[in-house]
C-alpha cells in the first residue's frame, strides 16, 4: 500500500473515530435531565390513536392546555373524616422476632405499619409525620384509586415530607377490598427496609372473617409473613369461612397455595372475581405489588394452611396444626378462571396505545448502562400517554426485555382483554399490578375517569429507578411540584 493510501486510511479512520465520538457526546448531552423539572413536560407526547391507529380528536388541546392543577383534584375538603389515623416515619435499627437487626423504617415504631382499615364509603384521614428519614418520605396507597392530590408521588402529586414535617392524606374508601401503602420517595430502599402496611377495605354493613398476609423480604433476611419469619399461625373457630388477604411487598412475583383443603380464588388486586369455582393443586402467581384473596374453611379438626416458598399461615384453633405441601406444578391461568360477565364499558372503540417493554444500551442521564426502554427510548426520551376524561383507552404491552416485569399503573384498574393474543374468557380479570413475562403481549383496557398525572412503571422497584417508568397523563391537568436532582423529589 502506497504512503499516500496509508495517510487516507489513518485520515478515514480518524475522522470515523471523531464521528462516533461526536455521536457517542451528543447521545450523552441528549441523555442528561434537567436540575428540576415537571412531570407533566417529562418524555415525549404520544396521543394514542383511534382503531384504525388514527389521531383521536379527543386529544387535539395537548398536555399543555389550559386547565387545573392537580393539588385541587382532593375529597371535599369540609367533609369531617370518619377514620383517622397518625403515623410518624422514623429511620432506626429494626429488630424483626427471630431475625437478626437491620437499618431500615418503620412507621409508628413498628414494620409492617399500623394496618388501616375502614369502610366502604368511609372518609378516611392519615397525618403522615417525619421524625428523622433524612431523605424525606411520602405514602402510596397501592391499589385504591384515590384523588390525584393524595396519590403520594415525590415529585409529581406532592413534595417529599422531609424531617420535621407533616402532610395529610384524604380520601374517600370507594373501593371495597385489599390494598397497600407505602413509601414513594426512594422507593426501593424505603420499602424494602420497612415503610409499608396494610389498607383494607369493607363493605358497609361489615366484613366477613379475614386475616391478611403481608409477604416481605427485608435487608438480610429471608421472607417473613406480616414480621413473622418461617411459620405464622392466627385463630380460627373450626368450620368457620375465612378470606386470606395476602400482599406481595416484594420486588419480585411469588407464587402461594392452601394445604389442608380446597380454596376459591375470590379477588385480584381489591376486585372481587365473578364465579369463582374450588381449586385444589394448583398454585397462584401474585406479581410484586398485588395481591389475592382466598376463600378457605377452617377443617372440623385441625387446620389449614397458606404456603408460600419460605413462609406459611396456619388458619384454625389455639394449637392447632396443618399439613404442608409442595409447590403445585400447575399454575391457575386467571385468564379462563371464573365465568364471564360484561365489563361496564364498550371496548370496540377505543384510544390505542402500545407500551413496549425492551433493553438498550445508552445513557440515562448521563450514566452509561444497558437500560430499560420504553417503545424503544430510553428516559427522558420515554413517551407519555396523553388521555381525556371519558376516553377508554385499550393498551397493548410487550414484553422483550428478557425479563419478567410486574407493570403498575396508579389511580386505575385494568381489564385483561387478552394474552398472547388469546381472548379472556373467565371472570372480568381487573388488575393494578400485572405481571409481563419475557415474550408475552397483553391486551388491557381502562376507562380514564380518574384526572391526574399518573405514573405507570415496573414493580420491581429498581427496574423503575432504571427506566422502566413513565406517565398517563389527562390532558388540562398539570402539577406544580418538580422532580430532578434540585428538587428533593426521587420517587422511584
């Protein structure tokens, strides 16, 4: 090879090197958030479409329209409450019975938290009060589609309570069922070290028998039941019928089953299923975050008992004992459990969106990583999903990440309209936390009567902190509070 040839080859090469540099900077400078910013200017706008994938006119005002700030979307401020209760936030060495210590939370000096119930149609009120959770704290009430000012999102519904201060929750208990609150603000390490408990709610001529299972992994130690570690065990006359409530709190799905007798499947993430029939051998899968209630009957002499891998609950007499039993291989596909029933609005006209679930490599603000996308960006770059009040929107989520995520969204339930193409034939599968396997596809559709800014992310907490989140957004609503590095407000 001539010199001439040589110094065009090194030139070529040089200039490559600059360009992928160039590009390399400005995927870099592109990737890097603002100090402050509002959620409702986060990701790109993505109107969704008609059926035939057209612009829906429903969305023509945009994000940015003229409207209300979410802090006035509250329960009537002069209505007097009916539950109240006060909780104080502390940061402390946690002393679980049989467990070694830990730093982790606790709210009211204790974790799991003080249990909330109330009844349906109920007023309930909770004062939240830092003691000393230097980077401030916040409460979510998971599962119950509360006013958009009361949702408990740093950064989005409200600033972080920080040490010293106070912030009331209101909200009216509409929704009879099983729920959960916890922290957030720095969501994972808060949660995972103790911020969290129990919300149910009960008819409003009472409830039946029940008793919850709160299912939670702390910092070190194996998985406890409502604090218990290993075996639980709670009174139950013989004969007596009893709803087990049980709450995943973990990052990751667990599977749990009865031995001891049959059981019935009676509700999905605080929504009662239609039809529900006996199971026997067969276990359910409860994605992080959500929960099932199980109907059982105590036997005539012994006991029943829920499993899952590491704990269990014994249901029935002062001393009373339960076989055990092996993980069920055969799992209860809720998509043909039950027997069907219409839905309480028409799906054949619907806003459409797609919420893609991938990897990428790339740069998230700033930092370089293999990081979680959405329709193929990476945060800041993720779209958010602008709805109107009465849209029913119809959403398609995939999953090729290479990992199972257990997607949540805030202030709504869906309904399962199909998997992997496969339509729903059982009872009405309504969910707050579904559970995405690697290749799977699910069909789900909500009705927007909710106004807010409300945010949609994976479960796993650290998959959300990684860029798995993002926002349904009604259009005329925006937020005065602030996320980013400035602000305080870390939610995820």
């Amino acid at each position: 090879m001539s010199a001439d040839a040589t110094r065009l080859l090194r030139r070529l090469g040089a200039g490559l090197a600059a360009l992928v540099l160039l590009l390399v900077g400005w995927a870099w400078w592109g990737s890097r958030l603002p100090a402050s910013y509002g959620a409702d200017a986060m990701g790109v706008a993505d109107f969704g479409g008609g059926p035939e994938g057209g612009h829906h006119d429903g969305h023509h005002d945009g994000p940015d329209a003229a409207g209300v700030s979410l802090t006035t979307l509250t329960a009537d401020p002069t209505r007097a409450a009916d539950v109240r209760y006060e909780l104080v936030a502390r940061a402390e060495r946690v002393t679980l019975p049989g467990a070694m210590p830990f730093d982790g939370y606790t709210l009211n000096g204790t974790t799991p938290a003080p249990e909330i119930r109330a009844r349906e149609g109920q007023l309930v009120e909770v004062v939240l009060r830092n003691e000393n959770v230097a980077a401030g704290t916040t409460l979510h009430w998971h599962g119950l589609d509360v006013p958009n000012a009361m949702d408990g999102v740093a950064g989005v519904t409200q600033d972080a309570v920080l040490p010293g201060e106070s912030f009331t929750y209101r909200f009216v208990a509409n929704q009879v069922g099983t729920f959960w609150y916890h922290s957030h603000q720095v969501a994972n390490p808060q949660v995972v070290g103790g911020l969290f408990g129990a919300l149910v709610v009960e008819p409003a001529a009472g409830g039946e028998p029940d008793a919850v299972a709160l299912l939670h992994t702390y910092p070190g130690q194996t998985r406890s039941l409502s604090g218990v570690l290993g075996d639980a065990h709670r009174e139950a006359p013989a004969g007596s019928r009893v709803r087990m409530r049980v709450v995943n709190t973990d990052n990751l799905a667990t599977a749990v089953w009865v031995a001891g007798g049959p059981f019935r499947l009676v509700a999905v993430d605080g929504v009662d299923l239609h039809g529900p029939t006996p199971i026997e051998g067969r276990r359910v899968i409860v994605p992080a975050g959500g929960r099932v209630d199980l109907a059982v009957e105590v036997p005539a002499s012994g006991g029943v008992r829920l499993q899952a891998p590491g704990v269990s609950l014994v249901l029935g007499p002062a001393g009373a004992s339960a076989p055990t039993a092996s993980s069920p291989g055969e799992i209860l596909d809720l998509l043909t459990y039950g027997t069907s029933t219409p839905l309480p609005f028409a799906t054949d006209a619907p806003d459409r969106f797609s919420y893609d679930i991938g990897r990428l490599p790339g740069f998230l603000d700033g930092r370089p990583g293999f990081w979680w996308s959405i329709n193929g960006r990476i945060v800041p770059h993720v779209p958010m999903f602008v709805v109107a009040e009465g849209d029913v929107v119809v959403m398609r989520i995939t999953n090729n990440s290479g990992q199972s995520h257990p997607m949540h969204l805030h202030g709504h339930h869906l309904v399962v309209l199909a998997r992997n193409e496969a339509a729903a034939s059982g009872s009405p599968w309504w969910v707050d936390s579904l559970e995405v396997g690697h290749g799977e596809s699910y069909d789900v559709a909500f009705l927007a009567d909710n106004p807010g800014i409300w945010m949609g992310h994976c479960h796993n907490l650290p998959h959300a902190a990684e860029g798995l989140m993002t926002h349904v957004m009604y259009t005329g609503v925006t937020t005065p509070f602030l996320l980013g590095a400035a602000s305080g407000n870390v939610p995820e």
